[in-house]
C-alpha cells in the first residue's frame, strides 16, 4: 500500500511538471529577445550542414557554444516541426533537473522530501518561467544540477566513482553549453572544508586513484566540442574563423566576466532577484534559517555542502557589474534540496498557510482586476499594444485571459480552503502557467515572433520577388520564407544598407529592403517606401529601388552612434 502510494505520488509529481512546463508546446514560434537568435542558429545548422560552426546570417555567431542550438536542430531532424524543436531541449533539461533533485532529496532523507524538493522547484516563479523559454539556462541548469548530483551521492553516500565521474562530466558538458557550466565543481569546496573539520558523512577518497581520474572526464566532455572545433578554425584559411575563436574563448567568458559591458546592477542585485523570482519556496525562510543555523551547529553535510555552494555561487555572480537575473537559477535547485527536509513541519504552521493564501490571492487578485480593467476600463493599454508592439488583436483576448487565470486563482482559493493553503496555491500557479502556455501562446504569437509582420511582407511584395534585411532582427530572418538575404548581422547599419542598396540596383523591379527605421538615413524617400508595420516595439519599413535617392551613399552620420543594436544575450 504505502508503495502504492509513493507511486501514485512521484507520478502524480511527474505529471503536473510535464503539464506546467508543457502547457503550449508547438503553439509558438520563438520570442524575442534570446530564442530567435538560437532557433535561427540552429536552423542554419539543418540547411547548411555545419553543425560545428554557428552561422547568424552569413557570419559566425560566436556570442554562445552551440550546445543549445545542436539539440535544437537534432530535436529538429528527429521530429520535422521547429515549433516543438526549438523548446524540447529546455523540457527535457528542466524534467531532468527535477527528477536529480527529487532523487537527491529521497537519497538523503526520505522519498516525502524528495517530493518536496522537487514541488518546490518546479513551482518557483524562475524556474517555471525559463523552463517555459528556448534560452540556455534550463540547460545549464541541469546540467550543473547533474555535476551536483554526482559529485553529493559521492561525497556524501560514497565512495561512488561512476557518480564522481559522472558530476565531473556533466560539469564540461555544462561548460560547454555556457562557461559557468564549470561552477558546479565549486561543490568540492565545501567539502574540502568539512573533511578538514572532521564533519561525518564527507568522504573525498583522495587516496584512491580512481579519484584523480574525475579531471580525465571533465576534459573529455570538453573536448567533444572544443578538440574539432580548434582543428577546423585553426587549419581555416578565412581570418574570421580565428576571430571567432578569439572571441568565444576568451571574450565571451573571462573578459565578459572581469569587464562586464551590459547589465549593470548593483552587488545586492541577487538578493532582491532570490526574495522575488524564487517564490513561493522562499516565503518559507523565516522558518528555514534558524533551522538551518542549527543543522550546521549539528555538523550535517547534508545542508552544508548545498547551502555553502549556493552561497559561493551567488558571491562569483555578484563580484562582476553586470548581472541578469538567469544567472543564479542554476543555485536554485540546491536551494530547495536543503529546504526540502524543513517544509514538512514548516507548511503545518499557522503563518506560513497564511503568506501561501496570501501569495495565491495577490496573483489572482492582481490577474483578475487588470483583465477587467481593460475589459471595462481604461483604454489606454490596448492602444499603446497596437502603437508599441503591433498587437492588431488588441487588449480584449489579453484582458479575458486575465479574467480566466484570476477567475482559476480565486476558484483554487475556494475550493482548497485554508486548511490546504499549500495546495490552493500551487493550484493557482498551475493554472497560471497552462493558461499562458495553452491561451497565451497563440494569442501573442503573431506580433512578439515577428510572423504576422513578416508574412504581411510577403504577401506585398508577391512570390517572384526577393527580400533582403537591413538593421535586422534575428526574428525577421527566421519568420521570413524563403530566407531572406543579409549583409551581416554586427555590421553597422550604414553599411548594411550600402550593400543593400547595392544588391538592389542588380535586379530593381523585383528586389525589396526591409528596413528598421532608425537605419533609413537620408538616402531613402520615406514617401516613396512604405510602412511595413510594427513588431516588437519597432518599426519596419518596404523601400523599393524608387524610393533609393540617385547616387546617394550612407553615412555613419546617417545613423545616430552608428547603432548596431545587438539583443543581449
């Protein structure tokens, strides 16, 4: 019986992950401002044939290893249909983090903890929310999950070598996928700490051979991109190959960390990110950190070991000025492992019930008075949808999936009750993310993917004519069918619309510029070109070889800063 019911439970568990994070699945192209650019990427893998060297456009895309983008156009090749390829990668990645936690948490304890490690990650607002997006943190994640999960069943239950050298691989496999895959061996920190104290239950075993092999397998996880990579850009004779090898080994990672040239945020930038994006678990910290303190005064590695490299993870992230919010999900699934064991006692209390109702009737409350409000209010937020974003179905099918995700919210609250607050709120978060994914989804899909402005392109200037992008998107490339032609991707739009110009005056009855309107310059008559419409807060502009002005040339000083106005990664 009680194993009929852990059953039921892990299954149970399963279920609602693959429905929370697979609601809306094939409903969507990608979005702005991350996916497009891995999508693209990976397609131009599929109709080239170069797997090793990623393309955006005609030129090397050396911003990110190609891990991501490999497994979207193998999940591509498998199943035929990008809108399913492009986000099976962060689904699976995200399933495999959980079922490392929930393995973790059953190991160390019980499998009632387990469970409760694994609820309370798939239910953390980041972890729902990424797991959701084709970017490359779901699958950093797992796979620094994966290193942690290999390197704790050794040093904690060992000696385990498969475990050992598994955590060293998954960790080159994580660097590969993106630099701070490597951070997950900073798990031996701590425990190099609790061995020298003479902590129970850690045990490196460095008098065992076996254990000086783990370096062996990091490399050779490494190596499967790195050794072919390096031949092939080294033996090319075209200078831009050494170029993208220059800039993604060294630039992207060491120079990115130590002179961070975006997203500036001040050092406690990660606390606000970890009290917000990380709820609901941590409305439970009040209770979690006397707890805890008294756990490590008891000397138990089980929450030293993940407790402590939350911590240094959170102190390397936050050394650097520039700073996102993704970059600490990885310590989330550590996070709520050392939770886990406390969550049992913690939810039977009176005030944390009380914040789980509390946090379920702000999301629904907050949900449901905005979608009446634009039901049957201000009229404002529709028309800055049209004005900003090219949302030409307006505010009213957004303000009805408010009404339907406040309307669930409120439904859970009265159902459960306050004495299953626990489970009026995951309800009401469960509810949240299927209606985004199943109703949201195709909703905004036309205006945020850059679909509905391209096919409108398309369609005016007919199938015999040819299309070309200047100051593009990422998005535009993508969602054009056949691809449209380029001129570089960094390249500054004065130049890009030179060469545009240039291919135009080849064949002027059939060929078209699509351009951004920043980079129009004084060379085009913009009353002879056309307003191909708005996407993504910007505006696209047709320019036949009319509108082109005789012999004029562009300028840097067309272009205000010469922009270039590249989507951070």
């Amino acid at each position: 019986m009680l194993k009929t019911r852990a059953s039921r439970d892990f299954w149970l568990l399963a279920f609602t992950a693959l429905l929370v994070i697979g609601a809306g699945l094939g409903l969507r192209d990608p979005w702005p401002a991350d996916e497009p650019r891995f999508a693209l990427v990976a397609k131009q893998m599929v109709e080239s044939g170069d797997w090793l060297f990623p393309h955006r456009g005609v030129e090397l895309y050396s911003d990110k290893p190609p891990m991501l983008m490999w497994l979207q156009a193998a999940a591509y090749t498998a199943l035929r249909e990008w809108r399913i390829a492009f986000l099976l990668p962060s689904l699976l990645a995200s399933l495999g983090t959980l079922w490392c936690v929930y393995d973790l948490g059953r190991r160390f304890w019980t499998r009632r903890v387990g469970l409760y490690a694994a609820w309370a990650v798939l239910f953390a607002l980041q972890f729902a929310y990424q797991s959701k997006k084709a970017q490359i943190d779901p699958l950093v994640t797992f796979w620094i999950t994966l290193a942690n999960y290999g390197l704790l069943r050794h040093l904690l239950l060992g000696p385990n070598w498969k475990m050992w050298w598994l955590g060293w691989f998954a960790a080159g496999l994580g660097t590969v996928t993106k630099g701070v895959g490597v951070l997950a061996l900073v798990m031996i920190v701590p425990a190099l700490f609790a061995v020298w104290r003479d902590w129970p239950r850690v045990r490196l075993h460095v008098r065992d051979a076996r254990f000086w092999l783990a370096p062996l397998a990091f490399a050779a996880a490494a190596s499967l991109w790195l050794v072919p990579m390096l031949m092939a850009a080294l033996s090319h004779p075209d200078p831009a190959y050494r170029a993208y090898l220059d800039d993604i080994l060294f630039n992207q990672t060491a120079n990115r960390y130590a002179r961070s040239w975006d997203h500036a945020q001040p050092p406690w930038y990660f606390l606000g990110v970890m009290l917000t994006m990380w709820l609901p678990p941590m409305l439970a910290l009040p209770w979690a950190l006397p707890a805890w303190k008294r756990r490590l005064q008891r000397r138990d590695a089980r929450y030293l070991l993940p407790l402590a490299w939350w911590l240094l993870l959170i102190v390397f992230f936050s050394i650097p000025s520039g700073k996102r919010d993704v970059y600490v999900m990885p310590a989330l699934p550590m996070a709520c492992l050392a939770l886990a064991p406390l969550l049992p006692g913690i939810v039977r209390k009176l005030w944390p019930r009380r914040l789980a109702i509390a946090f379920a009737a702000l999301i629904a409350g907050v949900a449901l008075s905005i979608g009446l409000t634009l039901l049957f209010g201000d009229t404002s937020f529709e028309r800055r949808l049209v004005e900003q974003r090219g949302f030409s179905n307006g505010a009213q099918a957004l303000a009805w999936l408010l009404v339907a995700i406040g309307a669930w919210g409120a439904g859970s609250l009265l159902w459960f009750g306050r004495r299953r607050a626990i489970a009026a709120m995951l309800s009401t978060l469960a509810g949240l993310w299927v209606l985004y994914g199943v109703v949201g989804y195709p909703l905004l899909n036309p205006s945020s993917s850059a679909r509905e402005l391209m096919e409108s392109v398309a369609r005016r200037i007919g199938p015999q004519s040819q299309l070309a992008l200047v100051a593009w998107k990422e998005q535009n490339l993508l969602m054009s069918a056949p691809m449209a032609t380029t001129f570089g991707f960094v390249m500054p739009w004065p130049e890009q619309l030179r060469r545009g110009i240039e291919w135009q005056k080849q064949a002027p009855r059939t060929r078209w510029l699509l351009v951004q309107e920043p980079a129009l310059g004084r060379c085009v008559d913009r009353s002879k070109a056309e307003l191909a419409g708005l996407s993504n807060r910007r505006r696209w502009w047709l320019v036949p070889a009319a509108a082109v002005l005789p012999d004029c040339m562009p300028e840097k000083s067309d272009v205000p800063g010469n922009a270039v106005d590249p989507d951070s990664d």
